[in-house]
C-alpha cells in the first residue's frame, strides 16, 4: 500500500472546473436534449401523418401510394405502418438523393416490369408499362428463336454424327490379327483359351442357418459362466506358479548365507 500511496500522490490532481465551464456544459445537456425531444416530435407527427394517410388509402380504388424521398429513420416508420397494416412496402432511388418509399395493397402488388422501371430510375406510369411490355414480348420472342436455332443445330450434329459412325462402321481392318500372331497362340490354344467361364455361384456363400446361433438363452448363459470359470481357473494356475517360482528364489537365498557359515 505505501508503493500505491506514493504513485498516487505523485499524480496530477484532474483540473477542476470552474463555474464558466459548468454552465457551458449545462448549457450543451440541454440543447441536446431540446434536440431529441423536437426529432421525437416530428417522428410522432410524421407517424400520424402516414398513418392517415394509408387509412384513406385502405379506403379508396387506388392501387399504390407513393412518398416524397425521405431518409432512412422515416423510410423505417413508413415500411413499419405498411406491414402492419398489411401493405407491401418498397424502397427505389439511390440513398441520399431520391430513395422513396412506394406502398402497394396486397392484392394488387407490383409486376416485375414495374419494379425493373422503378429500380432504374423511370418512374411507371401507361407509356412506361406499355414499353416495357413491348420489350418483354420482344424478348421472348428472341428466346424462342434461339432455342429453335439451338435444337437445330444439335439435330445436324446429331445426324452429322451418325453418318460418320455408319461411314466408320463400314471399315475393315487391313490385316488379320489372329493369323499375324498364329505362331505366337497357335491355331486352337487362342478358342480355348477365349471359351465362355462360369462364375461359381457358392463361392463365397454361408447358408443363412450358419449365420444364426442356434442356442438357447440358458445354454448361452451357461456357455459364458463356463469362459468365466475358465479363465479364473487360468489365472488362479499363473498365479500359483509365480508363487512357487518366488518360493523358490527366496529359499536359494536363504541357502547362500547358511552355505557361507559353515
């Protein structure tokens, strides 16, 4: 304790604060807290805001609403009124600049053309959806011709194919391999040798009657106390003959001294 009372003495006390600087730090508690409560405020109205106004949209034939660009936090309370109130909302724009919110009524959600629109930046009114859907036709229709293309070209291969396979079909070896080699097998040795084997089928097979153990439950309880009895036995026999044997080392060294008496 002395050592820990001589470093703290020698530590410099913390500065104290005079008056000016408490008021200052007064002063900046609560103009952060004016801060927080005027954002609660806002959130609370703007929250009251959106609320009505997918009360009246719940009310009316239109098929989605769509918000000013707003930032995150509000995004956040926009999608949390949709969902429970059973809407779908989504988000389209680029953070920090135009991102907004859209909410769509579940039965009628947005297409995929209208969410492509959305996400590029295009907005979606009649023009925009009829373009898209012209697009879309446009390309289906290219799909097809490809694949049309595509199974064309596999038919030709296909054919192609056959043809060269009938054509190599056709070919004949130029020389006879077993008259080329007929002083090395021989005339007759080579059939004999290629004739047809049987496998034998009981190779290898153990009746099902060998595989089961045929005894009763007394006679395998039996058979395990025998092992038992045994190799106690065994054991009792080993134990009996390291004991004569230690015997009769101790009696030879007991003979030695009297041996050196005499």
């Amino acid at each position: 304790m002395d050592l820990l009372d001589s470093i703290l003495n020698s530590m410099d006390a913390p500065p104290a604060t005079n008056e000016q600087q408490k008021s200052l730090i007064k002063k900046q508690r609560e103009m952060m807290e004016r801060m927080q409560n005027k954002q609660k405020e806002e959130l609370l109205r703007f929250r009251k805001y959106v609320e009505e106004r997918m009360g009246r949209f719940a009310k009316d034939d239109r098929t989605c609403i769509e918000f000013q660009p707003l930032d995150k936090v509000h995004r956040s309370v926009i999608h949390e009124i949709a969902e429970n109130g059973g809407f779908i909302a989504m988000s389209f724009g680029r953070e920090d600049e135009d991102r907004h919110s859209v909410v769509y009524k579940k039965e009628h959600p947005p297409s995929e053309d209208e969410v492509t629109a959305r996400r590029n930046g295009e907005g979606w009114n009649k023009d925009i959806a009829k373009e898209y859907s012209e697009r879309r036709k446009e390309r289906l229709a290219q799909e097809q011709s490809d694949k049309q293309a595509t199974s064309s070209e596999v038919g030709s291969s296909a054919s192609t194919s056959s043809s060269t396979d009938s054509a190599s079909a056709e070919v004949k070896p130029t020389s006879n391999y077993k008259a080329k080699y007929a002083h090395l097998i021989g005339e007759s040795a080579a059939l004999q040798a290629a004739r047809k084997t049987e496998t034998n089928q009981s190779y290898g097979f153990v009746p099902s009657k060998n595989k089961k153990d045929m005894r009763s439950i007394e006679q395998t309880l039996a058979d395990i106390q025998a092992k038992k009895r045994l190799k106690l036995q065994q054991q009792q026999e080993q134990q009996e003959q390291l004991d004569s044997l230690t015997a009769a080392g101790q009696a030879q060294t007991d003979a030695v001294p009297a041996n050196e008496q005499q």
